[in-house]
C-alpha cells in the first residue's frame, strides 16, 4: 500500500470515528395548547388515539389503565388493576390493548372497546415502556436496550442498544413511534431523544426544559414521562407522572 492510500484510509478512519464521538442536535419546543390531567396519575404509558388519551399508571395499589377526553381530563372508561401490580407501558395493537408490569413479568392484554381481559403474556426482565411500528411491538426496560416482539407471543425478535455517538443512552421509559422513529423518554431527564429503529442511534434530542414550572410539581418523581402523537393532525403531545397538565408542543429544529 503506497504512502497516499495509507493517507487516504487514515482519514476515512478519523471521519469515522469523529462522526461516531458526535452527539445529536438538539431542538428546543414551543407550547401550542394545554390540556387537563390528573395529578392521581402517575403515568407510564401514554398514546392518543381515534380522539381520546389512553394512559396506563403506576405503583402499587393505583395502577389503571384508562381512556380519557382531551377536553375535561376526565376518564370515559377505567380498569383498575390488582392491587399487587405495579402498571407500566401500555400499546394498541388492533383491536387489543396491551399493559404490562414492572415486575411481575405478566402483560395484560384487553379488548380496546371494553376493556375485557382477553390474554396474557410472561416475560423476562422489567416492563418499562411500550409502542409499536407498523409490525411489530418495541418496549424498554430502563437500560439502553430496546426490544421488538411478535404482538402475537410478546417474544423478542431482535434488539437494538440506544448510543448517542459512542455513548449509551440507558434509563429508557416512555416510547412512542412517530414518523419512523421511536421517541423516548429519558427517566429524570427533561428531554426526548428521537432512536433510528435500524441501528439504534440518537438522531436528535428534544429538551423540553421549563415545561413545567417546578412549584407545579407534587415531589421529585413527577418527572416528564409520557408521549403521544396524533398523526392524522400531526400533533405531538407530552405530559409528566402526576402533572396537571398535558401540552401539546411544535419541535423546533435545531440550527444546521
């Protein structure tokens, strides 16, 4: 190899690598309209669909899942769970509803119409959050690790660790997919990190700082928790564990 090729992979070599150590951009947000939530609820799933909220909450003793009118806040429909579940992320899948557990390893799955029990799954590991593609589910676990599985067997197909750069982004918790890409939030962080579902990496970061003022916060575990999306009106919605307030925002791009 002669003195320029060597040259030649040499850079290629460094490019890589630098473009590898890069963090994502960040955008920052703007408020377009605020709705009711209740400070009972202690999020950990959260999707819209077909004109109303569906959460899914936590702790023991409290944990529901609900549907919910955007306009009042108020609940049209509620399940309370067994009091010894700790409830986390809940998905749809046609006509089902999922929910499963922190960690008691079961995954609930209910007609979306009713809220009848219909199934359930066992797992492996903790229940963090969940949202699907158009084939498959996606679910954290609170590391940096997110899982596709078969909606039909909850079984893992494949994985992807989560890297900004070359660094691992764990404590993943809320998910929602919007566009092709998995939004997540980052547990006590105030801000999304936007996942390509090929390989795992940060394509960008949304700090929601100041969302919520801190007086309006219950203690320190009323953390920004909770993503939805309508995408027939591509609306983006946030909200937090035991907020007053769900926002709908518009993601300012970061500067190029």
């Amino acid at each position: 190899m002669n003195t320029l090729a060597r040259a030649l992979l040499l850079t290629a070599a460094l490019t890589a690598t630098a473009a590898l150590a890069q963090t994502a951009p960040t955008s920052t947000y703007k408020v377009v309209a605020t709705y009711p939530h209740s400070t009972e609820s202690y999020t950990e799933g959260f999707f819209y669909l077909n004109g109303l909220f569906y959460e899914g909450t936590g702790l023991e003793g409290h944990s529901s899942l609900l549907a919910i009118q955007p306009e009042t806040g108020k609940p049209i429909q509620r399940l309370d769970l067994p009091p010894q579940y700790f409830g986390e992320g809940i998905v749809d899948w046609g006509s089902n509803l999922y929910e499963w557990t922190w960690q008691s390893n079961i995954c609930f799955v209910y007609d979306r119409f009713s809220l009848r029990p219909v199934k359930q799954f066992t797992y492996t590991g903790e229940g963090w959050g969940m949202t699907h593609s158009a084939t498959q589910l996606i679910t954290s676990d609170g590391t940096a690790t997110l899982r596709f599985r078969d909606p039909a067997t909850f079984k893992e197909t494949r994985h992807i660790v989560v890297r900004d750069g070359r660094k691992d982004v764990d404590q993943l918790n809320e998910l929602e997919f919007i566009k092709g890409e998995i939004y997540a939030n980052i547990w006590h962080e105030d801000r999304i990190a936007r996942i390509s579902p090929r390989d795992g990496q940060v394509l960008g970061w949304i700090d929601l700082t100041g969302l919520l003022p801190a007086n309006e916060k219950i203690n320190n575990e009323a953390v920004l928790n909770g993503i939805a999306y309508d995408a027939q009106h591509n609306r983006l919605f946030v909200t937090g564990k035991q907020w007053p307030k769900i926002f709908e925002i518009k993601v300012i791009p970061a500067p190029r």
